[in-house]
C-alpha cells in the first residue's frame, strides 16, 4: 500500500479535480450532436450579432483595426468570466450530496467547476486565433503572454467564485442578482466599444477592472498598439488591478474558508 | 497559487497528527460538542430576508454530541449504535472531517476512508466504465490505479457484459455491487461504514461479510454504525452507545447490545401506549420526625410516600415492578439509590413508603429521581428524573464523602434467600424476623397451593420471586437446583453477603452488626448452630400468627452447625444432592444459634412433615413413616433429653457437620 503515512485522505487532489472537471465537461456536452462546438457556437453567435449592430448602424468598427477579432476576443473573454462565475457560484450547492458524504477539501469543486469553462474559453481562443489568422493580423511569439493574462482572470474568477460559492448556500437570491450584475458588467466593460469613446472620467474607472484591463491587454498582444487603450494610459501603476485580482482571491479565500466548515450543514 | 493552499492545509493536518502521542491510538476524541441550528423559518430568499430582517431570527439548537470523549485502538473494529437521532451518523460525519465540532478535539492517525456511503458521487448519465473512474477518484485512487484494477472491479461487481451500459439503466442491486467493489479497492488504514449493508441481496451481502472479516484479520480499524445488532454482536471489538448525544456506555458488545435493547423499549411519548400508564402519584418527602419538608440533615432519612397508579397495564407484569429512587448532586453524580418491589395485584393504586438514609455528603443541593421498571426486562414504565429538590445539609465533624455509586440497589449489603412451600402460617413472622438483619429477600416459591406467595409479594423487603409452578416428586436434586437459582439471582444485586434461611428457622445473635462489622472481614461464611423444637406434653397448643421465636420450651440438645451465612464470592456454589449448604473456600467460622421449628408448629404440622418427607425423599421415607404419630416428644428424635432453650446451648451435642 502506498501512501500509508499520510494522513490526508485524498492525497491526490489534482486527480480529483480533472476528473470531476472532464466529467462535467462531458456531461454538458451529452447527447448532442455537435458537442462542443455549441460552446463555441454561441459566443460566435452572438458575436455575429453584436458584430451586425455594432459596424452597420453605429459604425463603431470604423475607427478600430481588425474589429471583428477586437470583438471576438471581448466576447468570448467575457463569456468565459460569466460561465467560470455562475457555475462557481453553484459548485457547492449543485454538489450537495458529494458534500454530505466524503471529505475532501471544498475548494477542490469550486476548482474543478471552472475548470470546465476555463477548458472551453482555451479552445475557444483557439478559434479566435484561427480567425484572426484568416483576418490578416499577424502576430509573433510574443502571443504567448495572453497565458499569463489567462492566468490572472483565472485566480480573479476564482477569488470572486469563493465568494459567490460561499454566500450563494445561504443567499440563493444571489444567483438572480449575479446575471443583473453581469449584464450590467458587460456594458461597463470596454467590450463592443472603444474606450475612447468613454470620457476620461469615467474610463479611468472602469479601467481600474481587472476584467477590463485583461480584455484590453490581451488585445494589445494579440491585435497590437492602436488596439485599445490600456490602465497605463491612465494610471501610472499598470499593475492596479492585478493588486485587485490577488485582494479579490485572499478575501475570497477568507470567506470560503470561513463557511465551508457547515457547507456539509447548510447544503 | 492554490496548490499551496494544499500544502499549507497539509501542513495543519501534520500537526494534528502529532498530537496522537500513543503510537496504538487510531482515533483520539476527546471533549467533542456539536450544536445544529435548526432555524424555524430558513431564511433563504430575498423577499424572507427583508420582510425578516428586524425580526431576529429564532432557531432551536440541537445538541447532536455533549462533551463525547473515546479512543479508539489501531486494529480495533468499533462500533457505534443508538436510537434514530442518538448522533451517531454526526459522530460518523465528525471523524470524517464532513462535519465540523463546535468544540472539542478529534485526532485521527493513518489513512481515513473519507466515504460513508457507497457510490458517491455515482452519475446515472454515465457509463458504468465512467463511473468507476468518477467514484474511484472520489475515494482517492488515482487513474493509474484504477486502470491496473479496472478489471478486478468490474468482476467483482459482476457487470463484465455492461462496462459501457449507462448506470441509470442498472437495477439498485447493480450499482449497488459496482459501489462496493469500487469502495474496497480504497486503501485506508481507518474505514468508517454507515450502515452499507442495508442493501444488495443475501449472496451479496455474505460477500460484504467476507470483506469485513478480511479487514478484521488485516488489522485494518473500522468503525462501523448500524442498527443490526447481529452484525455488530458478530464484527466489534467494542462499542459506542450513544442516547441523545451522550455516551451512555461504552464496553463490550454483548453489553452494549443488551443496553441498546433496553433504551429501545423506554416508552416514547406515545399516550396510547400501555405502559406509560402506570404513574406515580401524591409523592410527599417528609424527614424522620414527620414533617413535609425539602431540607434535610446528614444522618437523618428522606422517607417518600406516594400512590402508584397501574393504570391499564398488565396484571401480570404489575407483580414485577420495581420502584426506584435515587438522589443526585448537582453534578448528576448519583449518591445513593435503592429499589424496592411494587407487589400488589389485588388493587389498582397502592401507597408507598422508601425511605433513603442520608449518607454523609456535603452540604449542598440535592435531587431526586423516581422510575418503575420491570425488574425482570428492565423496561422502565414511569420515570421522573429530578423532579424535587432538596437542600442536604452537613452538620457532622465527619468529613464528606461523595460516593460515585452509579447503579441501582447500592446499599444492599445482605441479601437474604429462601425457599417457600406452603408456609401461609408462619412466612409473614419469618420475613418480618430476617428483615431485621437482611436488606433484601429473594425467596423461591416452589409450587406452593396456599396463599405463601400473595403474602411473600407484599412484603416490601422481598425484591424478587422465583416462581417454580410445577411440583416434582424426588426433591433432593430440585432442592439443590432451587437454591443455586436463588444464589444467581442474588449475585446481580451485588451484595456482599448472602444469607439462606428457611421458613421455620428463628435466629438469635446480632448477625447484621457482626457482618458490617471488621472483625468479620477475613471470614468467608459462618455457620449457625442449630437446634430443633419439641412439642413436650404441657406444650402441645398449635402456632397461631405471632411470634415463633421462643415458642417452645423444649429443645434436643443436639446441634447442627449449618452454614447459612457466606460472602458474595463468585466461587460459591450449590452442587450434589440435597445440598443445603453451597461449598465456600476460606475461612468459616460458627457463630450464632438458630431455633429450628420444622416439626413443633402443631402436631398437625408435625404429620404433614412425615408425610412430606416419606412421599418426596424416598431415601427417608421409611425414617419419617416411623415418625408418624409421634409429634409429642418426651426425648429427642435421637432420644436425648431436652432442655430448655440457654440448657440445650450448654449440653450440646454437634451432629453435624461430621467430622
């Protein structure tokens, strides 16, 4: 036997949580035919649409070069945010009967459930570079800097997900208001439009978001200078929001940690 | 990031780990409390929480775990039972780390199964080949593992032919099999087991059995809670009886399992139920002057007066309750208890008397308790825990003892024992007599046709009757057999002397100072020399309800030295035929003298004894025939002169014991 000085139970956390992920992956693609090209499917529809409104009527794309992918990556960026969060959110709660019966540590299903939508947002961004490919943006090694920032709103969504998770097994309202935050999220963030469409005032604000200065940076690498502007542009510390995103992940940490002692209880 | 999260948790874990110090010790509890909040309305949605939000919000607590403290030993398989919400699934779900305790410690060393149920995790949308993936992993196998034993499982399980079948399609016996087969591929040094077993066919289910006795030999702990009191007779090594949250005994299964069955048939509160009837009623508490009071003084006696109502149930078992009181401190400890026999069937309510002597505690104040049980099943039919207080106070120089006694019947020193056979006339004067120097009397009836069994069930001192229906001729091995039942009977009250009398015997000495006494510590029984009554030709009037003692005048000089008298020693025992005295290793001393009036009661007595003896102990029987007609005696049966009673004593001559 090995192993048997250990005194954790599951000492092999990582396995858990792809297995756990691979099978909620698995599970939401069941039974259709196409599988997971639905999880691209919709973002790419509604990117169509958004794409349709956006350049016709408003001609907002005019002034930005290769708006179509400027746009894609926004959407689908975003979408990964609002799917990490929501099944974050109910990792817990949809849980229930794993937490009653085995021990392992709590953390592990807030993990493994965005895990299941970080897989989806990296094959996702696959799609986006083979569009970009066929827009004509050409872009070097450099690329490869979109992980670090894949990374950063990783720990943010897992930091806000802690919380939500947390919360949502005594507030179960949460989950109504978290879709209304997230909606009003998606205007307030420099997605669809440029920010120097925004006065300074304002934009200051919002670049202050991690979201959006994840959004904004990866375009930059991916898209290049002109693309957008960036929290350098209005603060002299870039690295505002990343101080955000660890503060965010401690506090959620604290929280979760604080509560998952009586999710067996509560659940 | 996260994964230095694990380590940190790891980390505190280690810590835990070292504080097992005793390298034996699986599993350390100590002082663990567990408090669930059941709030009266849940909170849970926005329109709730602000309608509610100036209101505070009431919750009832629910102690599921008070202050529990145990260990558990490397290799031990334990066991946990209790009644639907004894905590015993809480107590489960706290060494699996499911639940949190409110306060206390739990130490845990080696690898836990982190399960309590089978097929966790289980998803019916997937195939049987996924799922033992899924399950596996939950339980902490890594995928390398389940690949090498994938197949193993499969077998076990007996599902070759439908690996890729979605589970939902499986019969509950299915997956139930799959579950198992999975779960015994888990390595842990501790498996807890919730009741698993409650599922899965008889074949199935001998497999489970096998897979227990091989965790058993391997030396694996386990701790396991149903409610089969077979399996846990069968599997525990020890076991947890858990009531309300509390320990309520912890030892061997046998008497965990006896203990369970008991709280099991406490009433609940069910009004309909029969023997919730039986009710104690008028209960008064007055001291030794008379007085109705709740202060009382070390030394003096609590005496407790009250009506028993039966109430609709049983005649039967009527005759079989014992009332109980015992008094607490305030700390719950029980100072002093005693019973004593409920007996009367021939009236719906009975007034009581118990009186309770005031052992030297200290001054404080003091509860007390009142039950009715059946003092065969033990079943309780009226309890009324801590109902009336009192103030005890301590004015004596001595200083306080508190004794721990824990168990009913504490202050019974002397048991005394007998066999009866219609002995209507003279069985009220010889119980009233020995009670004088016994706590308790336990009698045999054998077959008695008159009514010396109404008169020895309404004597309070009488604690317990053995009831022998049937009457068989050639009594010299039913003698024997009758009283090693008696002595059996006796050991459980736990005396620490016994003493056999028979109904005609009358004894004269101090026997009860003498026993309670120092000098008598190194003795281990006592013989009492006896001597036999003669109806003489002045003294011939028939006994009549009075006294027996000194109702002749005329005794043989011959002298029996009988031994009555012997120490609760587990060694003591009847044997052989006719034997009316048990064997007792060590010291025996005789003392004391006793007045036998077998054949002097009347002359009418004098010839039913012939014939009792002539017809039943057929090695006699041509002896007693001889006797008959003979009840007035001018010699002694060995033809010796009698004497009177201090003369007899002085000119005796011992017949017995031969040496």
């Amino acid at each position: 036997m090995k192993n048997n000085n250990k005194f954790n139970t599951n000492h092999n956390y990582w396995e858990l949580i792809k297995e756990l992920s691979f099978t909620d992956f698995k599970l939401k693609y069941e039974r259709s035919i196409l599988g997971y090209f639905w999880s691209l499917g919709k973002p790419l529809a509604y990117f169509m649409v958004l794409y349709v409104v956006f350049t016709s009527v408003f001609k907002l794309g005019d002034s930005i070069p290769h708006y179509p992918i400027y746009l894609l990556l926004g959407v689908v960026t975003f979408g990964f945010w609002a799917e990490a969060t929501s099944a974050a959110m109910q990792s817990i709660t949809s849980k229930g009967d794993l937490i009653r019966k085995v021990y392992f540590p709590r953390i592990i299903l807030v993990i493994s459930s965005t895990f299941t939508a970080l897989l989806t947002f990296v094959l996702n961004m696959f799609a986006v570079f083979v569009f970009a490919i066929i827009n004509g943006v050409n872009f070097n090694f450099g690329v490869l800097f979109i992980l670090l920032y894949i990374f950063e709103l990783y720990l943010f969504i897992l930091g806000v997900g802690l919380a939500l998770s947390s919360i949502f097994v005594k507030f179960r309202d949460l989950g109504h208001i978290w879709e209304v935050l997230n909606q009003i999220l998606f205007y307030a963030t420099p997605i669809i439009y440029p920010l120097s469409l925004v006065p300074i005032k304002y934009a200051k604000f919002q670049m202050l978001s991690p979201l959006a200065q994840v959004i904004s940076d990866m375009r930059i690498i991916l898209i290049g200078e002109g693309a957008t502007l960036t929290t350098n542009d209005f603060w002299c510390f870039s690295w505002l929001p990343m101080i955000i995103v660890l503060i965010t992940f401690i506090i959620g940490y604290i929280i979760f940690n604080k509560m998952s002692n009586s999710f067996a209880e509560d659940v | 990031m996260f994964f230095n999260i694990f380590s940190y948790k790891q980390k505190k874990e280690d810590i835990v780990k070292k504080d097992v110090n005793n390298k034996n010790l699986s599993i350390s509890v100590s002082h663990v409390s567990k408090i669930f909040k059941i709030p009266h309305e849940q909170r849970k949605t926005l329109k709730s929480f602000i309608f509610n939000l100036f209101k505070r919000n009431k919750y009832t607590e629910l102690k599921v775990a008070e202050d529990i403290s145990f260990n558990i030993n490397e290799g031990e398989f334990f066991g946990i039972i209790g009644r639907n919400g004894s905590g015993k699934s809480t107590m489960l779900k706290m060494l699996a780390k499911i639940y949190q305790p409110n306060s206390g410690k739990i130490s845990i060393k080696g690898r836990l199964s982190p399960f309590l149920e089978l097929g966790v995790g289980f998803n019916p949308e997937l195939s049987a080949h996924d799922n033992v993936y899924l399950n596996g992993t939950i339980l902490g196998l890594t995928r390398k593992e389940i690949d090498t034993k994938f197949n193993e499982i499969i077998e076990f399980a007996e599902l070759e032919e439908f690996v890729d079948h979605k589970l939902k399609n499986f019969s509950s016996g299915m997956q139930v099999r799959l579950a198992f087969s999975v779960a015994v591929q888990a390595h842990a040094d501790i498996v807890l087991i919730d009741e698993v077993l409650a599922v899965g066919d008889y074949n199935f289910q001998q497999k489970c059995f096998d897979k227990f006795r091989e965790l058993k030999q391997n030396g694996k702990t386990v701790v396991f809670v149903s409610h089969s009191m077979g399996n846990i007779e069968e599997f525990c090594d020890r076991v947890l009886l858990l009531d309300k949250g509390k320990i309520s005994f912890i030892g061997s299964p046998k008497e965990a399992v006896h203990k369970y069955n008991i709280l099991n048939i406490l009433p609940e509160k069910n009004k309909n139920d029969k023997k919730s009837t039986v009710s104690v009623n008028n209960l008064e508490f007055k001291n030794s002057k008379n007085e109705k009071t709740q202060e009382f003084l070390v030394g003096d006696d609590i005496i407790a007066s009250g009506k028993v109502d039966y109430g609709e149930s049983d005649v039967n078992i009527r005759s079989r309750l014992l009332l109980g009181v015992g008094l607490y401190d305030e700390k719950n400890n029980l100072i002093i208890a005693d019973s004593i026999r409920m007996i009367d069937e021939l009236f719906d309510t009975k007034k009581f008397y118990f009186k309770i002597s005031i052992p030297s505690i200290k001054t404080g104040i003091y509860q007390i308790s009142i039950s009715i049980r059946d003092l065969k099943s033990d079943e309780v039919y009226f309890e009324k825990f801590k109902s009336h207080k009192f103030y005890i106070q301590n004015i004596t120089k001595t200083p306080a003892i508190i004794s721990s006694g824990s168990f009913w019947h504490d202050n019974i020193e002397i048991i005394g024992l007998t066999r009866v056979r219609n002995e209507s006339l003279i069985i009220q004067d010889t119980i009233d007599h020995v009670s004088k120097f016994v706590d308790k009397i336990i009698v045999l009836n054998d077959a008695s046709t008159d009514d010396t069994l109404d008169k020895v069930y309404s004597h309070p001192k009488v604690i317990e009757v053995i009831n022998n229906k049937i009457w068989k001729k050639d009594r010299a091995v039913e003698e024997t057999e009758s009283r090693q039942l008696l002595l059996e009977a006796g050991r459980k009250y736990n005396p620490k002397w016994f003493f056999y009398f028979d109904a005609d015997e009358r004894f004269i000495g101090d026997i009860k100072k003498y026993l309670l006494s120092k000098e008598s510590l190194d003795i281990n029984g006592i013989r009492i020399s006896l001597f036999d009554a003669y109806i003489t030709t002045n003294d011939k009037s028939p006994y009549r309800n009075g006294k027996l003692l000194n109702f002749r005048q005329y005794f043989g000089p011959e002298r029996r030295d009988i031994l009555m008298i012997w120490r609760n020693n587990p060694s003591v025992k009847f044997s052989g035929i006719d034997a009316r005295e048990p064997f007792v290793d060590g010291k025996i001393i005789t003392k004391f003298f006793s007045q036998h009036y077998g054949k002097s009661i009347s002359i009418k007595q004098w010839e039913d004894t012939c014939d009792y003896y002539a017809n039943n102990f057929p090695m006699y029987s041509t002896k007693w025939l001889n006797r008959k007609g003979k009840a007035v005696h001018l010699k002694s049966d060995f033809n010796r002169t009698l004497y009177p009673w201090e003369s007899a004593i002085d000119n005796s001559i011992k017949i017995h014991p031969k040496k």
